[in-house]
C-alpha cells in the first residue's frame, strides 16, 4: 500500500517549551519514527516563544515587519534543526527552505522538517502551502490548546470545544484575526484559506499530547478538533430532494 503523507504543522511553544524539555523532543521523533513504514511526514515547526522575543525586542529597535518575520522565520528553522537532530538519519539533514525543496527532498527522505520561508504569513500557512504541494492526506495541527473553542478558552471558562466543524465555518472564525509579526491566531487567516481551497482535512489537537497526535495521523478518533468538508447529505435526504 502507497505511504500517505502527512503534513504536521507544529507550534513552537509546544517544541520549546518554558522549561527546557529534551524528553517531549524524543517522543516526538520516536513517535514519528515508528510511524513511519505507513507515512512520510513533512513537519513545519513554529517559532514559539524564543521567535516573539526575538520580534519584540526587534521591534523596540525599530525593525520594519518584515524584518522582524525573517528573525521569526531564522527561529523556527533553529527549532525545526532541534527536531532534525532528534529524528536522526531518516530526516533531511537540514531545514527545507522553500516549499520546492522540501517537496524535492520528500522524495528521498521519510521525514522533511522545515520552519517558515516568506515574510508575511506563519507556519500555519507554510503548512499548508506544503500540503498542496505534496498533495498530503491530511495536515495535523499541533498546537497549546486541545482544539478550535467558541472563544477563547484562556479568558473565558464557558468556551466550548469544537469537535468538527467545516472549512467554511473555519474561514468565519480567523476573517477578523489581526495579521501582525509575533501575533497568535488559533489559525493562521492565510492556511486557513488555503486548506480551505484544497480541502484538505485539517486535524487541531493539543501537540504535547503525543498519543492524540498519533491518533489523528492515523486518522483515528482523537480528542481536538477536525477541520473537513460537510458530510454528504444522508441518502434518505437525496431520496426526497429528487
Ligand atoms: P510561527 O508560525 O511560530 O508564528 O512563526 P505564530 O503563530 O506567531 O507562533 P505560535 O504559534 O504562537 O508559536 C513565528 C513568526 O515567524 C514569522 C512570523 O513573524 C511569525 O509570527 N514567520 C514565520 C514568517 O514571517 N513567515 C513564515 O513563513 C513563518
């Protein structure tokens, strides 16, 4: 049987987190080590917290926006080598740099670990630009919170997790999101677009949790939220409607 492929994209709080965490980075790569006789993975990693550090205090200095993307984008490469490093001989021995390059890559390599590559955007949409690309299964969207809430779980104990909703009622929920270097979207406005246009079924899980991840890889049942199109109309429905 074909391997599938699979696009994960992975926040960067979840890769580096407050404390320095070398166990978490192992059973990420064991687990996508062990996976891999049924996938190849393309994994982006995210900037995290050491990426906002680098834009605020560049931003006091008075960098322009893009200037400040490109220190967040030299982050997230710094943290997909991290990944890189753990994951040994079967990933690409370096971060891709472009989508072109990882996709060439990915024919030669089980696991392709990139971070950004044009201002403007975050790994969100990198993820899903590279998805398109390798025509991926499916993306998993590994990030700190367990899911797609109806507000902000942070803020507002009431919030309720989504556990499937469509691409267009994902596209309602990031339209107003505000696109700044350094600001934090449950979902990236532009990979929301695009995995919309591809319809490209989009899992949100919380990336700590190792087992969901797995899960959703797997296209198991998970915990978190599944982003796809709406499910055919039932057959009875179609019945009548004709
Ligand atoms: P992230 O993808 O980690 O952004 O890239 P984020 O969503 O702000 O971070 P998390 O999810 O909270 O960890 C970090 C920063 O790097 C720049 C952006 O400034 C982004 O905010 N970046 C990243 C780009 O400009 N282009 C890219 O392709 C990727």
């Amino acid at each position: 049987m074909a391997q599938e492929k699979i696009a994960i994209s992975i926040g960067g709080s979840i890769l580096v987190p407050d404390n320095e965490d070398t166990s978490y980075i192992k059973q990420l790569a064991s687990a996508l080590l062990d996976m891999l006789p049924s996938y190849k993975f393309l994994v982006v990693c995210g900037g995290g917290k050491i990426a906002r550090y680098y834009i605020t205090i560049g931003r006091a200095l008075g960098a322009d926006e893009s200037s400040l993307d490109e220190l967040g984008i030299e982050v997230t490469r710094l943290n997909a080598r991290l990944l890189i490093t753990a994951l040994g001989e079967k990933a690409y021995y370096k971060p891709a740099e472009s989508i072109d390059e990882a996709r060439l890559a990915s024919n030669n390599y089980p696991i392709v670990v990139m971070g950004g590559t044009h201002p403007g955007q975050t790994t969100d949409a990198v993820a899903a630009l590279a998805a398109e690309k390798i025509k991926a299964a499916r993306i998993i969207n590994a990030t700190s919170v367990d899911g797609v809430y109806t507000d902000d779980p942070r803020t507002n104990p009431a919030a309720k997790r989504i556990d499937r909703m469509t691409f267009k009622e994902l596209m309602d929920k990031v339209v107003y999101a505000k696109m700044e270097a350094g600001s934090s979207f449950i979902f990236d406005p532009l990979g929301a677009k695009l995995i919309s246009r591809s319809r490209i079924p989009t899992a949100v899980v919380f990336g700590r949790d190792i087992q969901q991840l797995v899960n959703a890889v797997r296209g198991q049942p998970f915990v978190g939220t599944m982003i796809s199109s709406p499910p055919p109309a039932p057959a009875s429905d179609a019945k009548e409607s004709r």
